[in-house]
C-alpha cells in the first residue's frame, strides 16, 4: 500500500512538473508573439528615407544600409501591430531586402559641408515594404509558428516519456531490492524528476 502511494506520488509530482512547465513556456512563448506577421498586403506602403554618413563612399553606404535594415524592422512591427514582435533574422539580409526592392539608394554618396572629417559624405536608401516581401515575411512566420508548436509538443511528449521511465524503474527496482533501498530509491526518482525538469527548462 506505501509503494504504491508513493507510486502515485511521483507519478502525480512528475506530471503537475510537465504541465507546469508546458504552462509556463506557453504562457511565454505568447507574450512574445514570435511569430506575428503583418497583415495581409494593401495597395500602398508608405516610404521613408534613411541616411548614413561616414569618410568615404563606402562607410556611408554601410551605415545607411544599417539604417535601413532597422526601419525595415520598425515598419515590420509597425504592419503588425506589435512593437515587440522579431521579425526574421534572415529576410533582413541586405541581399534579401535587394532581391525584393524594399530598399533603393537615392543617387551616389554627396558631400556634406557643414558635416566634421568623420562625416564628410551622407549615402541615402529609400525604404518601403513590398507586397511580394511582406508575403515572404508571412511565410517564414508561419513555418517558424509550426515549429514552435512542434517544439512545444516534443517537450510534452519528452517529459511523460521521462515520468513513466521513472516511475516503471522506481518499482522494477523496489521489487528487485524488496523494499531495502526504498528511501534511495524515492530519492533517486526524485532527483531524476527534477534534473529532467530543469533540463526541460533550460531548452525554453
């Protein structure tokens, strides 16, 4: 009778640490909305124009190309409506944002008079969101949701796999010992309980 409610007991404290955790990092993973993208595309995006300044021709086309891959990232957040949303690492790639002309440059890099020596020269891109990249964008946020949920699944499915081991073995092995390493035994599963959640943790 003691086994078994001690059976229970780790089988009850392994399950509430499973769904606690699935909880938690469901809970978290939707306060972040990874994978939010924008709207369906409309007609017509507004356009906005950034600068770079530097001393040659090639430090201000830098800077203004890293300008122009944070305006892209606001005006993503913007079409989504969620000022903390990631937008994907990879379609923020300069030669992604090339292939679908969302970025321009305006003329060549001119001289900026009133600028010091480590300004001489100001290079500028425009900046608008095309419907062919917003579908991109739409895209790649719904594989990276996929993903998550799989991910979310796996952990699921890892932590009962992790329980039911544990239980089976803390009974194989009580009976194997007949009761003589009992307290080791509760205290071995339960060390294994909460290395495995931990671990879980770790992975969110």
């Amino acid at each position: 009778m003691l086994r078994s409610t001690w059976c229970v007991a780790i089988l009850a404290a392994g399950l509430v640490m499973v769904v606690g955790l699935t909880v938690s990092e469901a809970s978290s993973w939707k306060g972040r909305k990874p994978s939010r993208a924008p709207a369906a595309p409309a007609v017509q995006y507004a356009e906005d124009v950034v600068d770079g300044y530097g001393p040659t021709t090639r430090d201000a086309r830098a800077r203004a190309l890293e300008h122009a891959q944070e305006r892209v990232a606001d005006l993503l957040r913007q079409e989504a409506g969620d000022p903390n949303w990631s937008p994907p690492s990879d379609l923020l790639e300069l030669e992604t944002l090339d292939r679908y002309r969302v970025i321009a440059e305006m003329g060549k890099p001119e001289p900026t008079p009133d600028a010091g020596d480590d300004k001489a020269l100001v290079a500028r891109y425009k900046v608008q969101l095309t419907d062919d990249y917003l579908r991109a964008v739409q895209k790649e946020a719904r594989q990276e949701r996929v993903r998550d949920r799989h991910l979310l699944l796996g952990r699921v499915l890892g932590g009962l796999v992790v329980v039911f081991l544990v239980t089976a073995g803390y009974l194989r092995l009580e009976e194997m010992t007949r009761g003589y390493a009992t307290q080791l035994l509760r205290l071995a599963a339960c060390a294994i309980l909460a290395l495995a959640g931990f671990t879980i943790w770790l992975t969110m």
